[in-house]
C-alpha cells in the first residue's frame, strides 16, 4: 500500500530549519542552583542599592534640611521609572533578558562610581546627585521587568510562588539590614564609602548572573519581523483585550494608592499620638518589615493555591487591618496591627506577581510587566500627593479609617463586576486543573 501524500504544515508550525525546543524548566535538572544563583546575585545586588537610597535620603536631609529638595529627590528618584518601564518592557521581550539586566546594572554602578570619584574630590552640587538618581531610576525601569520575566524562564510554574515567596522574603530582610548598614557607613566614613559598596555589590551580581544560563525565547513572527513600536503597540492591546490580566492589573494599581495611608502616615499618627520619641518610630517601621519578613517566609513554605481568593482576601485585610489603625488608642496595640499589616503584603504581592507570570504568554511578559513597573512607580507618590495633604487637613486616624473603608469597597467591585466574575471562574479552572508548564522557549505568531 503506498503512504499517503504528506498534509501541509500548520500555519503555526516552526520551519524546518528552527532550533529544537529547550527542555522544559520542571525537566531542567539544574534549575534549582540556577534559581539559587540568581536569587543570590538579586540580593547582593539589592542590598547596594539600599544602602544607596537610605543613605542618600539621609544625606540630603542633613545636609540641606529642605522638603523642596527631598521632594525633587523623590520625583527623580520614581518618575525616570515609571517613564523607562514602558520602553524596558518591549526591551524585554525584544532581548536577551539576562544581558538586559546585566546591562542596567552596569549603567548603574558606572553612574554611582562617577558621583563618588566626583564627591570624593570635592564635587558635590545637588544637580550631580539628582543625575544619578534619575539615572539609576531609569536602571530600575529597564531591570524590573526584565527581571519579572526571567524568573518563569528558569523556574518551574508550580513553584513560582514558593521562589517569588523567597523572594519576597529576601526583599524584607533587606529592608531590615540596609538601614542598619547604612547608618554605619554613612557615621563612620562618608556618603562616598556607601557609593564604592554599591558599586562593589553591583559587580559581584553582575558575575554571579553572567555565570547562569537561561533558556531563550525564539521571536519567529510570521508577517516578518516587528518594529519596536508595534511591539509595545502589540503590548497595550494585549493588556487591554486580556480581561483576567487587565482585572488583576486595575486591582494592584488600586490596592497600591489606597495602602499608602496606612503603610507612609503611621509614623506621623505615631508622633502626633503616641509621642515623637525615636523609639517608637523604629519599633513602628520594625514591626512592618518583620510582618512583611514573616509574612514572605509563610507563603512561600505554604504556596497556595488560588491565586485570585488570596489577592481579594488580603484586601480585605488590609482594609480591616487599616480601620482597626484608625481606631487604635494603645500604642502597642497599634505596633501590632502595623505588625500583621506588614504580615499581609506578601499575601497580596505575592499572589499578583505569581498570576501574572503564571498566565501571560513569556513572549508577552516583559511588556506587561513594564506596565506593572509604571504602576508601582507612580502609585505611592500620587497616593502620598492626595493623603499627603489631607493629613494636614484632618487627623491620620480618619484618612487609616477611609482607606480602609474603601479598600471594601473595592473588593465588592471587584467582585460583582463581570470581569471579576470571570477572574474568579479562571482562578478556579486553574487551580482545580493546574497550570500548563510554558515551553522555555516559545514561537511568537
């Protein structure tokens, strides 16, 4: 019997000359010393940048005592950030991601090795420091979400919560050290000695990353190849046509600007209550971080489930969390709400960031990730630009009360519009079926 004429290829299939598909992540035997080597090399990395951004604040407070100069720090320092991350997106998945962000950590650590060549001679006009936060900002835009979406290329999908709990956790216990570390350089040497440290750490991360390999993501586009703009173009109407990533995305931008009060005005409502003692700002600030310290190393021993359950009842969380602030009289009970407050973001934060991965196409994350950037850059300073002034207003105990009232408000929406229906219908389907491993290396149509 003659064999049948062959059938013509799918208009999806790869060409014949296409490289083979990588291994899966689940099947890479070293993803877990590669998951360790770049988590190591992020923390290093990280612990130079705030040493930086503590001392740096500290720096200008002192040495000028202006708030117009603390305000243009914090402009410079978040808006270059939320500008880039649009553009660090389409960069994201136009690029090596690993070279992406070797090359924003080095831009950085060769703009902070240049301001403290400059201070250490004598150099030290304000527009030189401003320069460098901007730059470094812009380093953060291109980094982040690149970043982002490396992290579902070297690790396998049922664990990503548990890596970006660890994570997360990192992130806390580092919130706890720098200050310390900081003060400690900044006393003992000057700004410049923290500036070389930064440097330093930045070099060790950029080695311990070179060392990893990660799995690529193969761009075939079957019209031919893409322009720039067309693929951050390709970026928005993803976000906007994919109605479970634009739900989860209008939450977190939402969530972020109302937890502004309770997370930036407590330790104004802790001086004006309580009493302006030192002491007890930093028991204040030291019972969120270990909160939030805590709160990373549960989820990811725990790394539950449903991702969409855990976004909406940590809000509502926060909210109650937020009006019992309001409402507190005892200064140790008020520690001990800011305490299971800081407890409660990672099961917010986590979540978000985990779904996200989970459900967008790799070849899709690093623009969408982007916009995730602009959403964190600019949320706490428009949320401090309403609470801000309100504080001088009306007393901090009624805005935590407002807050926290209108975080319920947003959880009701979110569940009674028909967006968020259906989110809650996909978080189940997902977590009753489980999430499909994504290739590591994908085709882009």
């Amino acid at each position: 019997m003659s064999e049948p004429p062959p059938l013509p290829p799918h208009p999806d299939a790869p060409p014949d000359d296409a490289v083979p598909a990588a291994t899966p992540v689940a099947d890479r035997p070293t993803w877990r010393r590669d998951v360790a080597i770049f988590l190591s090399g992020q923390t290093v990395s990280l612990f130079g940048s705030m040493l930086v951004q503590y001392a740096v604040m500290w720096h200008l407070t002192l040495v000028t005592q202006s708030g117009s100069v603390l305000a243009i720090s914090s402009v410079v320092g978040f808006l270059p950030q939320a500008v880039v991350s649009v553009f660090g997106g389409v960069w994201a998945d136009r690029l090596d991601r690993k070279k992406l962000i070797i090359g924003a950590d080095a831009v950085i650590a060769v703009t902070t090795l240049a301001l403290a060549l400059l201070m250490a001679s004598g150099v030290d006009d304000l527009w030189l420091i401003y320069v460098a936060l901007a730059i470094r900002s812009a380093g953060a835009g291109v980094q982040m979400p690149a970043v982002s979406a490396l992290i579902p290329q070297i690790v396998p999908t049922e664990k990503l919560m548990r890596v970006n709990g660890i994570n997360a956790s990192i992130q806390s216990g580092m919130m706890l050290v720098a200050p310390a570390a900081a003060a400690a350089l900044y006393a003992s040497w000057s700004i410049v000695a923290v500036f070389f440290v930064d440097v330093v750490t930045a070099v060790i991360g950029i080695g311990l990353l070179a060392v990893l390999t990660v799995p690529r993501i193969v761009r075939v586009a079957g019209g031919g190849p893409t322009g720039y703009f067309d693929d951050l173009v390709g970026g928005l109407r993803y976000v906007r046509s994919h109605g479970f990533v634009r739900w989860v995305m209008a939450l977190y931008a939402v969530v972020f600007l109302l937890i502004v009060a309770p997370s930036y005005l407590t330790p104004l409502m802790v001086v004006r209550t309580f009493g302006d003692e030192v002491w007890k700002l930093t028991v204040n600030e030291l019972a969120f971080s270990v909160g939030m310290l805590l709160g990373g190393v549960l989820i990811a021993a725990w790394s539950p489930k449903n991702r969409v359950s855990l976004l909406l009842g940590s809000t509502v969380v926060f909210g109650a969390q937020s009006v019992a602030m309001g409402f507190s009289t005892n200064m140790w009970v008020f520690f001990a709400l800011m305490f299971s407050l800081g407890l409660a973001v990672p099961y917010f934060s986590t979540p978000s960031m985990t779904v996200l991965q989970e459900t967008v196409e790799p070849e899709m994350q690093g623009r969408v990730f982007g916009f995730v950037g602009i959403v964190m850059a600019l949320a706490m300073p428009l949320g401090m630009a309403v609470f801000g002034p309100l504080a001088d207003t009306f007393t901090v105990q009624s805005l935590l009360v407002v807050a926290g009232l209108a975080l319920f408000v947003v959880v009701a929406l979110a569940l009674v519009l028909p967006s968020g229906r259906r989110a809650i219908a996909v978080a189940r389907t997902t977590s009753a079926g489980g999430t499909a491993e994504p290739s590591a290396e994908v085709r882009v149509g």
